[in-house]
C-alpha cells in the first residue's frame, strides 16, 4: 500500500453474487465505515447438458466414492442423476473438500444416514481420508475450470479419479457498468479478473484500488498489470473484508 492510492473510499463493488443473510461481513463493513457496497457476480456457472456429458462416456453408476470440491459440484452432481435418471446407490460415499459441503449435501440425502467425509477448506487436508480408500476410484464432479492444486494433489496421493465436468464457469455480461466507477473493486478468483477484461478490454484502474483475495487471484490482476491495493489473506488480516476494513481506517482517516 503506497500513500500515493491511500485514497477515500466511498463506493466498492464485489464480484460476486450478494448475500442473502443480513449478518454477512460485507454488510457489517458498509454500515460500520459508512460506504456503499454493491454486489454483482462477474462470473456464473451453466450446466452441462445430459446430452453432451453422454459424449464422455462416464457411467456415474459405476462410482461408489464422490469427490465433491464446491456447492455447485452438489447441486449438479445431483442434477445430471435427476437428468440421466441414474439411482444414487444409499451405499454412496461422499467426500467433501469442507464441512460447509458437507452439510450442504443435507439439500439431497439425509445427512445422518449416509457415509459422508470432509476436510476443513483443502484437498490435503482430505487426503489421508482418501488414502484408507485406496483400491476404490473415485468420481469428481467439477466445472471446466478447476484449481490445479485439486488434481495435483491427487495424483501425487495416487488416488484413482476420474473428473466429470458438469457445469462451466461462464463470463457474465457487464455492459451495464460501462459508465459506473466505484472506488474498490474486489475479486475472489482469477476468473472475475478475466470477466473484467472480457467485458473492458480497454479498462484503465487510474485511482481504482483493487482488493484480490488469494495468490491467484492476485498474480492474475498483476499478469494484466493492475495494482493490487488491498491484497488478502495476510497475517493481520485473515479475511477480505479485515483486510478492506483496515485500508479504510488509513484512508478515510484523512
């Protein structure tokens, strides 16, 4: 953070989808700094069709083990079963990448009847559980776009997978803020940093402060030469909106 883009912020909008609940910590940062936050997803998923995933020649009946590495791999793991009308075997074994998604699952199955693993936020993490199923292979559902951290991981481990991409991350149409400028631009993946230049080829940051969470995402915004004002995870500042919340303190100060 340099003094010279320490500058007031009044406006920041987040590429994402916004919250549903009224606790969330974005809206605890707007009403405790008095500044506008917006929300608006740069990026969505689309299902793959029934059709086309036949074209792979996957047969998800034959797999015992689920990998599932996001909510969206849930929900469409379950779709294309509805779509292709494969019947879930209640033997199943779900192995999920995070207890949020694991508990997400309570959407399709009743959670204390099924066999059902996680780690705490990454695939090491759910590894060693993997492992005590050596001899079995595993599906992954996933979208087209995948951290390469997961598969790594997992051939490394020697875990015997076979991804299933159901759904694809998709830019969104943006032309609507061609004219609107807001002060803090806040990105959770590369993949918004993307959406950004695929709508604004021409986009100039000038003032704009970037907050990016992640080192992806950071060297994203950096491989187009953007700043990355408000950068995060760091070690005073665990999540995006601490890390945003402390540059205000210096910023709005003056």
């Amino acid at each position: 953070m340099t003094k010279e883009r320490l500058n007031k912020v009044k406006s920041i909008l987040v590429s994402q989808p916004e919250p549903t609940t009224e606790s969330h910590p974005f809206f605890t940062l707007a009403e405790k700094h008095k500044v506008d936050v917006d929300f608006r997803s740069f990026i969505h998923v689309e299902g793959v069709s029934a059709s086309d995933f036949r074209k792979e020649k996957i047969q998800i009946r034959d797999y015992r083990n689920v990998l599932l590495t996001s909510k969206n791999a849930v929900d469409h793991y379950f779709r294309m079963c509805e779509e292709m009308r494969v019947q879930i075997s209640p033997d199943t074994r779900y192995f999920c990448i995070s207890e949020a998604i694991a508990y997400y699952l309570q959407k399709y199955v009743v959670y204390r009847k099924r066999k059902i693993y996680h780690g705490n936020l990454k695939i090491e993490e759910l590894i060693p559980t993997l492992k005590k199923f050596k001899n079995e292979k595993f599906l992954m559902p996933s979208s087209d776009s995948l951290k390469p951290s997961i598969p790594n991981a997992l051939e490394e481990a020697g875990v015997s997978y076979t991804r299933a991409v159901l759904f694809n991350t998709v830019v969104s149409d943006l032309s609507d803020l061609e004219d609107v400028f807001y002060d803090v631009l806040v990105f959770f993946s590369p993949s918004g940093v993307k959406s950004l230049y695929e709508n604004f080829p021409d986009f100039k940051q000038n003032d704009t402060r970037l907050a990016c969470f992640g080192p992806t995402t950071q060297k994203e915004a950096e491989a187009h030469g953007l700043i990355v004002d408000i950068p995060a995870p760091t070690k005073d500042a665990p999540s995006m909106t601490k890390a945003i919340s402390d540059y205000i303190k210096e910023a709005n100060k003056k």
